[in-house]
C-alpha cells in the first residue's frame, strides 16, 4: 500500500514538472499572478503510525500554507497541518499529529487551473498517545521528529484575488518513536481555498495584438491677418498645422508672387513695398523633419491697393482716433490656463462691447486667439482658434451679426509678455480684438 502511495505522488510531482517545463512563460491578465498567497482548506490523511504495528488508520485535520513568489516557477512555501484520529489501535488511544514545514514549489501560473509541485521540510509532533520512551514509565505521550513530503496540487482561479484549491495531494514521512522502525508513512489528500495577495510583475502578460503603428501624417494650411493690404504695409501670415502623431516637428519654408518675406517659422510676414496694386498668392510648404517625403503646400491669397497720397496723413490721424476708441469699447477676453471657457469677466467685457458694435455698424472686427507659451505650438495654435471662436460665439449671442466676425489664432507665436510668471503667462492667455477692413 505504502508503495503505491509514493508512486501515486511521484506520478503527480514529475506531470506538473514536464507541464511546467513546456509552458511559455506567458499569462492572461485576467488571472494575474500573484505576489504571495494563503491558502485554508481542509485534509484527511492516511496512516501507519504505530505504536503497536496498528495498520492504516485515517486521521481528519486541516492545513493552512502560504508561500512567496521569487520567479515566475519557483515560490518559497511553507505549510502547518493537523489532523486527529481516535481508537488507533487496541489499546485505545487516539493520535494528534501537527507538521510545520518549507521549501521550493514549483507552479504553472497565470492560468485559471493552476498546477503545482513541492517538496518540504521541517517537524512533526504528536500527542494524546503513547510513544516508547527511556523515562521511568517506559513511555511518553507526546513525541516531536523531522518530516517531509513531496507531492502537489492544482488551484483553479476564481478571480485576480480568490482561488480553490481544488486538490492537494502528498506523500509524507515522519520518525517518531514506536519501538519498531521508528519511521511512519502518510498519504494526504485535501481541499480549501486560496487568498492571493499583491501582484508579480516579474513576467510578460498576454495582451490584446498591438496596434499597427500609426502612419504620421500632416495637415497644413495658412492665412493671413487681413485679405487686402495697401501698398508698403506689413502682411501677416500664419500656418496651421497639425501632426498624426501629435508633436512631430514641422519645418515650413515660404514663398509669394510679390513682395518680400521675412521669418522661416510658422509665422511669418510680407512687406508689400514697390509692390504695385494687384492680387497676389503666397505659397507655404510644410513637411516632417523626422520623414521628408510626408509634406503638405497651402495658398493664401491678398490684394495689394494703391496708397491715398492725398488723404494719407489725414486718414492716418482719423484711424489712430478711431483705434483708440475701438480698443476703449472693444477690450481683449482673457482666459484660463488650458481653457477656452468665457469667464464672467470676459463675458461683462464682451457684453459691452457688443453694445458697441451694434450701435456702430460699419466696425468689422478680426478676432485672434493667443495662449501662453507652454504646451507644443500645434497645440497652443488649436486652442487659440478655440478661444476666438469662444469669443466670437459671445458676440453672436449679443446680437452682433456673424458676417463682421472673422478670426485667426497665432497661438504661442505672438506673445504680449515675455517673463516667466503667472501675471506674463495670464496677459497671453486671450483673445483680442482689432478692427478689420
């Protein structure tokens, strides 16, 4: 009998070790492994542990073991169990047995069914029976030796944190005194429940198929601050772009029909001096630094009409005045840091001047969108273009006809203020108003 409970035990150790050996050490995040674990359950254990030569006799107990995990194979483990068993022999007495042992085990994780192998050391210690002894009475009632096992069991996963054990199975030797061998065997079978605790990082989980990479791509287009400028002044032109990835680097270069350019960047100008009355295009090309072949052009057109020689000083002194109360009426919306919502201070100004507005006409207004200097210039430029729209929206619920509005964003490009402080980073969070041909 004893010979086929260690077979049977052999049988269990060397199946877990081959299924181990050829598994990838990969798992399903559904089932993480676990850190440490605890587990409670109950076992019966059969025995030959004379005194008395008493044959096999089966004692009920319980076990609590818990181990730590040091690699995704090997945890260290350790395990205590108790069993009782009355009448054992003819003489009438009943045997508690207690084992508390350690060692390696070895486990098939990240699965629901959870296979494992162990071999432990440690002691053992029985009482309520009689042990040969060398004391006067001849005998003792309590007696202590070295055990071991090997054997193993599966687990099947409940959850990332609970477990049954649904099997553990292990043959045992102890080397308690009966007057004979001094050696006993034990075959164990038991049940219960694992309590997992933490996480191991230590291995790779098995995930969904990575994305493919996304392509990079560019989106490009320009425009300017007004669309008719009078000979010798300064045009504006600024590039919108957008990049898939968000934040690849962007490099631009520019060309126009007329005139002269000046700047490299996303903003740049036009001086339209001996440029003679006419329409004009500029050209910008933009493309990723990273892959020159992903590029993207725009077009922007501007008119270019004769100066008033006659009028020109008096056209200039009525513009300065009509600037100065425009801006006395008309006065910038600043926002939030990263937010294009209408503040109430913003809104009182706005609703002021719409007031204005309305009650002159003739004003067409250009809205512009600026941020402060942190974050990508991609990304300040979309949020300016969303704050003057913010903007531009309030003006349209105040009653200011939609066809005098238009707006561009210079983003970080065009900044106020310089330092770097909250006051500097607040004057550049805005959206300004200016009057429009």
């Amino acid at each position: 009998m004893r010979s086929i409970y260690l077979l049977f035990v052999l049988l269990i150790v060397a199946g877990s070790t081959v299924a181990l050996a050829q598994a990838r050490p990969t798992v399903d995040s559904a089932f993480s492994t676990p850190r440490a674990d605890l587990a409670l359950g109950y076992s019966y254990i059969g025995a030959n542990a004379p005194p008395g030569q008493s044959g096999y006799f089966g004692l009920n107990g319980g076990f609590a073991s818990g181990s730590y995990r040091i690699t995704h194979l090997f945890t260290i483990a350790g395990e205590f169990t108790g069993g009782h068993a009355n009448n054992i022999s003819a003489l009438g007495q009943d045997l508690t047995l207690f084992t508390f042992m350690g060692g390696p085990r070895v486990a098939f994780t990240g699965r629901r069914l959870v296979p494992f192998a162990q071999v432990l050391f440690g002691g053992a210690h029985a009482t309520d029976s009689y042990f040969p002894s060398s004391s006067a009475a001849g005998y003792t009632t309590s007696a202590s030796s070295w055990a071991l096992s090997a054997g193993g069991g599966v687990d099947y996963h409940l959850t990332h944190r609970l477990a049954v054990r649904a099997l553990e199975a292990q043959y045992m030797r102890t080397a308690l005194p009966n007057g004979s061998s001094d050696s006993q065997n034990y075959f164990s079978i038991g049940a219960g429940i694992v309590f997992k605790f933490g996480t191991y990082d230590g291995i790779p989980h098995v995930s969904a198929a990575s994305p493919k990479p996304q392509r990079n791509n560019l989106s490009f287009t320009c425009n300017t601050n007004v669309a008719s400028i009078e000979q010798g002044q300064v045009l504006e032109v600024t590039a919108n772009t957008l990049t898939q990835p968000d934040g690849l680097e962007v490099q631009y270069s520019w060309s126009s029909d007329a005139g002269t350019i000046d700047g490299s960047g996303q903003r740049v100008t036009l001086n339209t001096a001996n440029v003679a009355p006419g329409n004009y295009t500029i050209t910008g090309h933009a493309s990723l630094v990273t892959d020159s072949g992903i590029k993207s052009d725009c077009q922007v057109p501007f008119r270019v009409l004769a100066q008033q020689n006659s009028l020109a000083a008096t056209d200039k002194n009525t513009s300065t005045q009509n600037e100065e109360v425009f801006h006395a009426n008309v006065q910038d919306a600043l926002f939030d840091y990263d937010s294009y919502e209408i503040r109430p201070d913003a809104k009182k100004a706005i609703e002021h001047a719409a007031e204005y507005l309305n009650a002159h006409p003739a004003i067409n207004v250009l809205i512009a969108g600026y941020a402060d200097e942190r974050g990508s210039a991609e990304y300040n430029l979309a949020l300016g273009e969303k704050r003057a729209n913010a903007a531009r929206d309030a003006l349209i619920a105040a009653g200011v006809p939609a066809a005098r509005l238009s707006i561009i964003s210079y983003g970080k490009e065009a900044q106020v203020c310089t330092a770097n402080t909250e006051k500097c980073f607040q004057e550049n969070r805005r959206a300004a108003f200016n009057m429009h041909p």
